[in-house]
C-alpha cells in the first residue's frame, strides 16, 4: 500500500494525484456575460449538484496563474451574480475543449467559435443553444481559501431541456443512452455506456 501526506506535497503534484484518483467528475460548461454583454464559456470539471430545498450548483473556479486576479468566468459571476451551467454529451467534446483554449480579453469564446446562443428564462447570461440541457444559476456564496481559486455556490432557478429529454409529468429524465460525458484527468474524458442498476437493500426484519 503505498501512503502519501498530501500537505507535504507540491500544489501541482496533489492536483495531479487527486484529479486521477477523483473520477471520473462531471463537466459544467459555463456560460456567464460581462457588464459589457460579452459572453463567455469555459468548461469546469470541479464541479457538483448539492442538495434540493435550495438547489445548490458548485463550482471551482480558477485564477489566472500570475496572480493577475479571477479568469472571466469567477469575474463575471462576482460582477453580475449570475450564470449557466450546460451541460456536454459526447457530440459536443471537441467544441467544449476547444472554449478551454486562450482567448484575448475582448474576445468571448462563443464569438470566436461561432457558438449558437439561446435567453435564458430568469437570468441574463444565455445557454449554449446546442447543449441538451442547462441550468440558470444565481449566486449565493463564494468562497476562498487561496489565491489560486473560488469555490462558487450558486442556486439553480431554472432548467432548460431538449425536447424529448424530460418527462414532466413523472418528472423523469431520459438520455436515450447518450449520458452526459465525464472529466478523467489531462486529456481523458469518458463516455458513460454501461450503466448497472444496484438498489439499495430494505431493512430486515428483526422479528
């Protein structure tokens, strides 16, 4: 059994570590906008859903690595209080790498791709159009333990699904076996193809 102290570790040597052995991890493609209405996307792999009575979204966000403050997207969620978490099956990989590339400041990543955008319902930033599925979000908490990110808490306040995708009348969702792609680690993403079904066992009887 190999035994490591994490804390005596290199920042980048624990990311390496734990960002393989944590996997695999979903992806939010997140759309925000600036004071301007430039709009930005930029994928996410620390990310989750936590809890329901409020819906909690949680990100990790980045800084840029010389110190020179927020990337766009924790800027814009500090500035606006506002964002759009979408989400990346597997048609959409390339595209969602290809918004992790670096733009100039003045440049959002849909402009440059040529993303098709679509409103939102309660917040300004839109969603990707091609996306199945988004969530509206509004900051509730961020959080910061270092200089090199923030851990943003945001409430989800609406969804916007593809046609066919959510059933609301048993308020069930159907991927048609196309799921929603996951992070590994460096370059490595996973498709989600076997899928097994474990329920959890009822209580026995102690009579």
């Amino acid at each position: 059994m190999t035994e490591l102290d994490l804390t005596r570790l290199a920042p980048i040597d624990r990311y390496k570590l734990l960002t393989a052995i944590v996997v695999p991890r979903p992806v939010a493609w997140v759309t925000t906008q600036d004071r301007t209405g430039r709009v930005n996307a930029a994928p996410f792999s620390f990310f989750n859903l936590f809890g329901q009575d409020p819906a909690l979204i949680i990100l990790g966000l980045e800084h840029h690595r010389d110190g020179s403050g927020p990337k766009d997207t924790a800027r814009n969620i500090a500035e606006t209080g506002e964002f759009v978490v979408n989400i990346v099956t597997p048609d959409l990989v390339e595209t969602m790498v290809a918004t992790a590339a670096a733009y100039p400041p003045e440049m959002g990543e849909p402009a440059a791709l040529n993303l098709d955008l679509a409103p939102s319902t309660l917040v300004a930033p839109p969603r990707l159009a091609a996306a199945p599925a988004a969530i509206e979000c509004r900051l509730k908490d961020t959080l910061r333990y270092s200089p090199e990110r923030d851990i943003v808490v945001g409430e989800a306040v609406a969804l916007a699904a593809r046609d066919g995708l959510v059933d609301t009348g048993r308020m069930h969702v159907d991927w048609g076996g196309e799921f929603p792609i996951a992070r590994l680690f460096a370059d490595r993403y996973a498709r989600l193809e076997e899928i097994g079904r474990h329920a959890i066992p009822q209580p026995m009887d102690p009579r």
